[in-house]
C-alpha cells in the first residue's frame, strides 16, 4: 500500500483549518495510507479514523524545560504517529543540521513515532551531474550515527529541493533511478530494506504518471494538499 502523506507547512487560518478537518475526516483512503501533518496548533482537530496524524517537527530532546519546543512523548501522547525531519525548508531556512536529525530520530524512535526524513540535491547539483553524491552524503552522515534497529522503521522522503512548491518535477526515470539508488545504499550499508516516498510538486494532476514509477512507496505533497478535492483526486488516482 502506497502512502499519501499531506504537509500542511505554515497554512490556514483556524477557520479554514476546522473545515478542512471537518471534510478529511470523510475522505476515504482507499488504496493508500493516508498521513496528514497539520500545524501544531491544529493537531487536535484532526481525530479521524481513515487516516494518520504526524508532526511537521519534533523537539531535539524530551525535556521539559525547551521554550518553543513540542517533544516526541507529547505529539505521541497526542496521537502522532510520523514525524517530518530534515525537510529542506529547516536546513535552509532554520539551518538545522546532521546533529539535530540524528537526536530528533532517536526521540520519535523512543516514543514509538515513524521519522519521514527529507532527503534532495538542489538544482545547482543535478545540473554538475552531482545528485547521488548529494543523497548519499545526506543519508550516510545521519545514518552512520543511527542503531540498526532504528534505521529499520525510518521511511525516506526524496525530495530534489528545485522540485518543492514549483511545479517542476523530474523525469519518472530520474525519480526511478534516485529511488533505486537510495534504497540500494541503505540496503548495502545498513542491511534495511526503506521505503522511499517522492516529493515536489506532486497534485491531481501529475500523480498518476508519477504512480507508474516501479520503485515508488508513495508521496509527500505540501501544496495540493491543501485543497480536499485536491486530495481526493489524488487518492482516486493510486494504484
Ligand atoms: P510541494 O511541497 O508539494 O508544495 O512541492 C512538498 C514538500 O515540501 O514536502
């Protein structure tokens, strides 16, 4: 089964918020495995059976004392089971680093929560013919620091950073050929079969070429996700 997997990001008003959570709870996953990361602040309008909930974030370590920080035990007890981590947007924007995502995985790890973690080369680095060099670099110095057992419930997100929130998307061959490879390093190195999900720009519209990639585990999508009928379009079109 395919994972469908919605970021939120910083959208919607608490208004627009309460009438999407009122409209997703109806949607009918059908094929997929359906995951959605709100924003903090509107976790709790999201108590749906057909779905997932997860957490665009989690806190480096479970202390009490972390101002601005939501830990691991918290969003579980609240009922995340995924958590997003080293999305592009913090390693550019907020400059978060190898360190940060190794001590955030081994907090959702702890408290039995799924890391989706963001991995992609920008466009400066596929252009020099640099992407695998990129992917591998960016697993292997978070992995390299990780329990076995721990890389085992990690699902990976490829995500080319010039491909988010742009409307441009690679070629499926180009999407086939990094999965493959990334599953191949994590298998060669860490003996773990991953699951691999692609992001960047995925909607209704896109999605069913996209769905026809072999190596494909399913999608994390930011902007589509947004709008229900969007998602619903989208769900109709996974195999
Ligand atoms: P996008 O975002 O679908 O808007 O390109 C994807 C992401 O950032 O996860």
């Amino acid at each position: 089964m395919k994972y469908l997997m919605l970021n939120h990001k910083m959208n919607l008003t608490e208004e627009e918020a309460i009438k999407y959570a009122k409209d997703f709870n109806e949607v009918k996953p059908n094929k997929c495995e359906l995951v959605v990361f709100p924003s903090y602040l509107y976790i709790n309008l999201f108590k749906g059976k057909n779905y997932s909930l997860g957490s665009q974030n989690v806190a480096i370590k479970d202390v009490g004392a972390l101002t601005g920080e939501v830990a691991a035990s918290q969003l579980n007890n609240m009922g995340c089971a995924y958590s997003i981590v080293g999305h592009s947007e913090r390693r550019e924007i907020i400059g978060e680093d190898d360190i940060e995502f190794i001590n955030k995985i081994n907090e959702l790890i702890s408290n039995n929560m799924t890391p989706v973690f963001c991995i992609g080369e920008t466009l400066e680095a596929r252009e020099k013919g640099n992407t695998y060099e990129v992917l591998e670099e960016e697993i292997v110095s978070v992995f390299g620091s990780l329990d076995k057992d721990s890389i085992k419930n990690i699902i990976i997100a490829y995500e080319p950073i010039w491909a988010i929130g742009t409307g441009l998307t690679p070629t499926n061959d180009d999407i086939d050929d990094a999965i493959v490879y990334i599953k191949g390093l994590v298998k060669d190195n860490y003996d773990t079969n991953i699951k691999v999900l692609y992001g960047g720009s995925v909607n209704d519209k896109n999605i069913s070429t996209i769905d026809t990639i072999p190596s494909l585990d399913g999608y994390l999508v930011g902007g589509a996700s947004l709008d229900i009928e969007k998602v619903n379009n989208m769900i109709k079109e996974i195999s």
